[in-house]
C-alpha cells in the first residue's frame, strides 16, 4: 500500500508512518517543521520526507500525482497562536483544500482527516456530544479554519473518514497541559490547573485505527474518544508521579476562562460500531510514555490554540 502523509513528523502523523512502515507500506511524507520535528522519523528505505508546505499547490500535486498513493492521510495543522491567523488559514484552509483537491484530481482511494472537538463551540449543546450536533466553531481560529477544511471535503466527493478527537498526547506531543506541566516542574515553576475535565487518549492507539481506516474500514465522520474524561487536575498528579517530582507540588486552582469550557467528551459509540472494541491505554501509562519522551527530546515551549494563561488542553 501506498501512502501519502501531511504532517508526517508531528505527533500523530509520524506514529501512524512508523506503523505503516512496520507492515511494509511505501509512504510519502511533508512536513514544514512548525511543531513536527526530523528525529521523530529515522530513515528508511520505504520513506521519502519532504521539508515544504502543503500551501504550494503545484508541489501537493506533483508529489500526489508522482506518487499515486492508495491514501492520504491528512495530519497537517497550524495551532501555534492563536492570534496567527494567516497561518492557520494558509495551512488549514488553503493547504488543506490543496490536499483535498489533489485526492480528487488523482483518484486517491481514501483520505483520512483529523477534526478538532472545538468544532461543536466552547459550550457544547450536550454531553456527551453526539455527532449530530451542529458544528459551531466560532471559538477559535483553529476550529474555523479545521472546520472549513473539513467541509471542503464532505463537498469533494473524495472517500473519506474524519475522526473529531479527544485530547491525544503521548510521546511527541508538544502543545497543550502535557508538555507545559513537564516544562514548568522540571524548571521548578508553579503550574495551574483548572476544574475543567477532558477526555486524553494515546497517541499510538489513534494511529492504530487511522491505519484501519486507511484499509478501507469505515465511512465519514466518527469521534476518537474513549468516553470517559477526566480532570486536569488528575492529569497533573499522572504528570507529578511520572516525573517523581520531590515534595510532590500542588498546582494551583484558577477559574475557567472565557475561551474554555468544563467538559468535552464525545461519544464514541459509532467509532467502536464499524472499527470494533479499542484497548485504550491508561492515563498513567499515557503520561510517562510523554515524559520519557521530553526527557530525551524536551518540549517546544508552552503553548496550545487558545488565549489563556493556565495549562490548557489541545483538542
């Protein structure tokens, strides 16, 4: 199987290279280095990465059409600054209709996308939300631009599967609560936590069912969630306990803000419906794979898409 991959060396989309490349799959990888990072692929001789950006139209469709993959696994995102929109546009909205329009122009089988849960708002209509709520991404750059591409899509008439996700962390995660609550206890700084609660999955149990997804199981849009959240509070002390911090510090409560909202938890019962039951990795065992990962590469520096001030978590 052939496949091309966007954001090929960030969190998502390098774990689901290195499985494809396990099972003896060529791939195809971009990556314009904005979160994703070289080392978090080792060379291989199935493996081409290409260091550009999914905004040049005219080389998504020469590496698309050169390559003629089976599918497209679409991970690329801006998410930086909130503030940034042109980049979030540039990368979300433009490169991704680019991707998009290639999948079409060359025939690709499938097309495989990630959704951020902030296209149903920061004050979901119901919990847990079902995937007939409305989208309402008006919140965030990040969602608007996510949820332009995704329409985009559905109005291709390419084959496709989009997972609206949970919180993923794990090894090379580097925006939200995770790698900002290493960063500050490894510096031996004060963290913040709020009494929000989320819904964090492992990084390597997503990849495992977008490879399905590329094989052909499954059809439009599910939510990658395991159904139960937890608080960030809980989070912290996983990170605390991984970490063996001395003294075993307390973070300090602050208030919602106004760009966050309590509980986003999706359902996932369509998801366990066509692609079967998950074994869901425990938060513990979540945390201290990330840890060990910054412990050997570090974090990116404290950041997530939304305006805030206190650890919050990427969706």
């Amino acid at each position: 199987m052939k496949v091309f991959v966007t954001g090929g060396l960030g969190q998502i989309g390098s774990h689901i290279i290195e499985m494809l490349l396990e099972r003896g799959d060529q791939v195809v990888a971009i990556d314009n280095l904005a979160t994703g990072r070289r080392e978090h692929l080792t060379e291989h001789p199935n493996l081409k990465v290409v260091i550009d950006t999914i905004a040049d139209k005219a080389l998504v469709d020469k590496l698309v059409g050169d390559f003629k993959p089976d599918a497209i696994v679409h991970t690329a995102a801006s998410y930086k600054d909130p503030d940034d929109w042109y980049n979030d546009t540039l990368t979300n909205c433009v490169g991704g209709s680019n991707v998009v329009d290639a999948a079409k122009k060359f025939n690709v089988k499938r097309l495989v996308y990630f959704q951020t849960s902030l296209c149903y708002g920061l004050k979901p209509l119901h919990q847990p939300i079902r995937l007939d709520h409305p989208r309402l991404p008006g919140g965030s750059s990040y969602a608007i631009t996510k949820t332009t591409n995704e329409l985009y899509l559905e109005l291709s008439g390419v084959d496709f599967v989009t997972f609206r996700l949970a919180n993923v962390i794990g090894p090379r995660n580097v925006a939200g609560p995770l790698p900002i609550f290493y960063q500050r206890l490894k510096d031996g700084k004060q963290c913040f936590v709020t009494q929000s609660r989320r819904d964090f999955v492992f990084v390597k149990d997503l990849a495992k069912v977008a490879i399905k997804a590329c094989d052909g199981i499954g059809s439009g849009t599910y939510h990658f969630s395991s159904g139960t959240d937890v608080a960030i509070q809980e989070l912290y002390d996983a990170v605390v306990k991984a970490m063996d911090v001395p003294g075993k510090p307390k973070a300090e409560v602050k208030e919602l803000g106004p760009d966050d909202v309590k509980s986003i938890l999706l359902d996932p019962s369509r998801t366990f419906q066509d692609f079967g039951k998950i074994e869901f990795t425990s938060i513990q065992d979540t945390v201290s794979a990330g840890i060990e990962y910054y412990k050997k590469y570090g974090t990116l520096g404290e950041y997530t898409h939304l305006q805030l001030d206190v650890a919050r978590p990427q969706q």
